[in-house]
RNA sequence: GGCGGAGUAGCCAAGUGGCCCAAGGCGACGGUUUGCAAAACCGUUAUUCGCGGGUUCGAAUCCCGCCUCCGCCUCCA
C-alpha cells in the first residue's frame, strides 16, 4: 500500500514500525450532536485504508478516540440541562449506530477524554517540568511555542506567519492575555463559572484538558511515542495536528507519527457544507428521503481521498444504481460459479490472498494510494470481462470481486430478498389478476392492473415463468 | 493579506509528459428482448481537459498570467 503522508509530501510504502502490526490513530468525533456525512468521509476513508491494509495481509492496531469533553460538549450540555457524562454518552451511542449502518470496523480501542484525565496531566506535568509548558495566573497551562523549533512543519506554516495570522485573530477575541506569546496554545484549562461541572483536580487546581492534549494523551497512551499513522480531515492539519506534534515530541521523545493520512473536505452542490446552508446531512435526514447509508458510502468512495468530492441527489440516484450493478454482477457470477451460498467467503479467507480473478487492476488502484474511484472503475470493467466466464474462472472472479467489496467494505443490496415475500396479500391479489389478464391477452386490464401496483408502489417485473414485485 | 487544494462530457469522477481522438458510474439516445413496458444485455454519447500565452518532436498533465470555487490561518472531519 502506497499512501501520500502531507509531512513529506510524498506517496509512500506503508510498512509496520515493529514489522508486524499497523499501528494507526485517528481523530474521532466530538459527541455534542449527530456526525454529519463530511464527517463520515473521513471516517469511511480510514476505514478503507484499515481493511485495504488488512485484505493486503497487514494486521492492524486501530485506535479512533472519543471528545467527550471540550467548549462544545460542556456548552451543549449545559443548555440541554444535563450532566456531561450522560450527554456525550447519548450522541456517542448514536456515533456508533451510525457507523454500524455505514459498514466501518469497530476500532481495536476507542479511548475517550474524560476516560484519561490523569494520562493528560501526567503529560501536561512532564511538558512542565521539561521547560516546555509554563503556568498562567489563573491556572491555566500553556504550551510555549518557542521552546519547540520544529513546530509548523506539518502545516508548513512559519513563525512569522502565525504571529501575523494570531494578531488577526486576536483583535476579535481578546481573551488570550494571560499567555507570553500570542502563539502559545493550552494545554490545561482552569475552571470557568461556565464550565459547571466539567472539572477535574489537577495540580494546578480544578479545571480540564485542551483539546490538543486529549488526543496526545491517548496515542501516548495506547500507541506509545511512535507509531505507524495519524489521520484526520485536513481541517486538523493546523492547529490540532500541529499541537499534537508539539506536545507530544516535546513530553516523550520519540518521533510521533510515521504517515500522516488526511482526507479533503466533502462539498455540497459545488459548494461548502453549512448547517446555515441547509445543505449539511446526517446519515438520518439522507434515510428520511429514501436514501441508505451504503449508497452514501458509495457516494462517498466516487471521489479521491485527497481531492475535495462534490455530494449531489444525483450522485445518491448514481450510486443506488451502480450497487445494484454490482449486486446483480455478483449473482450471475455465483450462478456461473455454481456457488450455492448467498454469503460473501468468509472474510479471514481473503486476507492475505493476492486479489485474482481479472480484479488486480481494482486491488492495484486501491494500493496506489487508496484510489477509490479508480478501483470502482475497474471493478466494473472486471465484472464486464467475466461476463462469460464460467466453473474456476467465475469462481475465481467472484472471489475477486468479494476480495474488493470487503477492501471497500460495500455490502450489497440483497434484491432477491426484496421481492414476493414482503408483498402484502392484496398487492400480490393484484399481481395474481394481472397475470390472468395477460394469460387472457387482455392487455388493457393487465395494464390497468400494473399502473393500481405502481400507485401501491410496487413494479412489476415479468420473467419467463411468472413475475417479480419489485417495492418503491 | 498569508498558506494549501480544486476547476475534465448533461451529472459524479479517474487520469499529472507519449499507452489519452481522456477510465468507470449515472443520465440520455439507438438496438436485442417484451403484447407493450420494466429489468437485463449490446452499442452510441468529450479530437477535448476553466481562459490566454509559452516550453517540448509531443501537454489534460510542465512554466507564466488571468478567472472561478473550496479549505486553513487557535479548538471545524
């Protein structure tokens, strides 16, 4: 697997640190509210490049974490009147339920903030102690910039950039000056009336971790001082990732992350996603209109990783179809196989296995730099060539095809599933009278019929023997 | 203002020096099939890659200028 890092701006090779397990953190949601589908790009992102890593014959150490305390969680708990625990306990499970619907691998360890409070003042004691980190009078900590000369590589901004950038921002918000420099960012927060209960005892008094912080904690925590990759939306290049660089080189040594993975931002309509706008959807509002979650991540998987993708309907009604391609690819070549399951192979059995059966060129896109579209495209032109293919050969191709499907983690629809059964009796009456009418040849009662099922929203599609009730 | 990313057919999108008169999906159109449809299958659908220059034997791909969109510039995936 080939991977751009935005540290060296380079593509490349993904090998494990220790020589056996791909270690990896990402940067997972703050609970305050439902994740939006921009979220989910990313989060499906790495979920594609764990199960490409892990269909490749990596094993994996996915650590994803949980914000489950910062300005917004507390601010919205408060407002919702209550306490901050229950709060972010209440959107996490909804996190988790959405990312169940969406197909992505439950992480290996997925730490929350509040969960490690005495790791993050552990490392903010060490960045004390190590001249890196000085105390303000309200109790505060902050990082000292100036201490750190690596710091701005990642986002490849200077010294001088940021001070000009800061005293901008500063005007707006003149709130920072118990800090030496402008620059200098918290690691510690003191209590605040507005915080409420939100407080933990530290040896600077009462108060919580910056946001930076958690995350630095965590890795140190499960990861250690270097690890194989770290990842987010590009949003976090500046200032979180950057942050996190500091604190964390500056408190364990260490070199922190090997790769830096960072996937671009989704858009709407050709343009940015707002909730102003009201154009920013969560995986609820796209079911509400008759869309399911893997036709999202279809949707998302069309565009590359690194390239901004422009969410559409459209794009939605592209996707339903083009599963169902798949789906209906998948099952000519199970017949052609004569395989008697309807289930995928099991999927310890595809990992580690070279992806065969006409499908290299698919697996050989996602291994260039996880290029997702790329690999939708030669999927289908795979399945178009074992068109005609049959015993090994479609065996063998319809292991292929599984082998990418799990590598995208695309589940597909199960039409057969969908039809007669779930017919309610005076639908499939209905379909019953029209097939006599068409036995009859009376032709306009049999249309007549199929227009009363369309209104009941059922289509009727006729085969050699008998029909199928397709629903919607 | 600084830094970074993007602009490819009706839509989504791959391709970053010759394999490109540009993959794939959707849509549209034509055909096979069908009582007619639907579904399926087959075929067609950009001599051209935001605009204008330049480099090169050769450019969507490199350089210069311009236009448009997006992101970051202290807590937003």
């Amino acid at each position: 697997m080939r991977l751009f890092d935005t540290l060296s701006r380079q593509t490349r090779e993904l090998r494990p640190l220790d020589g056996r397990t791909f270690r990896f953190y990402c940067c997972g949601p703050t609970v305050y509210g439902p994740a939006h589908i921009g979220n989910f790009r990313t989060f499906v992102l790495q979920d594609v490049l764990r199960r490409a890593l892990e269909i490749g014959g990596m094993e994996t150490l996915h650590v994803r974490n949980i914000t489950d305390v910062d300005d917004k969680t507390i601010r919205d708990s408060r407002a919702a009147g209550v306490p901050l625990a229950e709060f972010t306990a209440g959107w996490t499970a909804r996190f988790h339920a959405d990312c169940a619907r969406l197909g992505l691998l439950a992480p290996h360890v997925e730490p929350g903030a509040v969960a490690h409070i005495p790791h993050q003042i552990e490392m903010v004691q060490a960045l004390l102690d190590r001249g890196h980190a000085y105390r303000s009078d309200d109790g505060s900590v902050y990082f000292r910039l100036a201490s750190f000369p690596g710091y701005g590589r990642l986002s490849r901004l200077d010294q001088r950039e940021l001070e000009l950038g800061r005293t901008q921002a500063t005007r707006a918000n003149a709130d920072e000056y118990a800090k030496d420099s402008l620059s200098d960012f918290v690691l510690w927060k003191a209590r605040r009336a507005e915080d409420g209960e939100a407080a933990w005892d530290s040896p600077w008094g009462p108060g919580r971790p910056g946001w930076h912080l958690e995350c630095s904690a965590m890795t140190r925590a499960y990861l250690g001082p270097d690890f194989d990759l770290h990842s987010g939306g590009v949003d976090l290049v500046f200032p979180h990732h950057e942050n996190e660089i500091a604190q964390s080189v500056c408190a364990c040594g260490g070199s922190f992350a090997a790769h830096w993975f960072h996937v671009a931002h989704l858009m709407v309509d050709g343009g940015k996603m707002a909730k102003s706008l009201g154009n920013l959807y969560t995986l609820d509002d796209l079911s509400a209109r008759g869309w399911s979650p893997m036709e999202t991540r279809h949707v998302l998987l069309g565009g590359h990783y690194r390239k901004p993708l422009n969410f559409t309907f459209d794009s939605l009604r592209a996707a339903r179809e083009a599963l169902g391609r798949l789906a209906e690819g998948e099952a000519a070549l199970r017949r052609a196989a004569g395989i008697e399951t309807s289930g995928a192979p099991a999927h310890g059995s595809l990992c580690g296995v070279p992806v065969g059966g006409g499908f290299e060129a698919a697996w050989q896109a996602l291994e260039d730099d996880l290029n997702t579209p790329a690999a939708l495209g030669e999927m289908f032109k795979a399945l178009k060539r074992a068109g005609t293919a049959s015993g090994a050969d479609a065996a063998a191709a319809w292991r292929g095809l599984h082998a990418m499907l799990a590598a995208l983690g695309l589940v597909l629809p199960d039409r057969a599933a969908a039809v007669e059964p779930v017919a309610p009796p005076a639908v499939r009456a209905l379909a019953e009278r029209r097939q006599q009418a068409r036995a009859a040849r009376d032709w306009a009662a049999a249309d007549t019929l199929r227009d009363e099922l369309a209104a009941l929203g059922w289509t009727v599609r006729d085969a050699k023997d008998g029909y199928e009730l397709i629903p919607r």
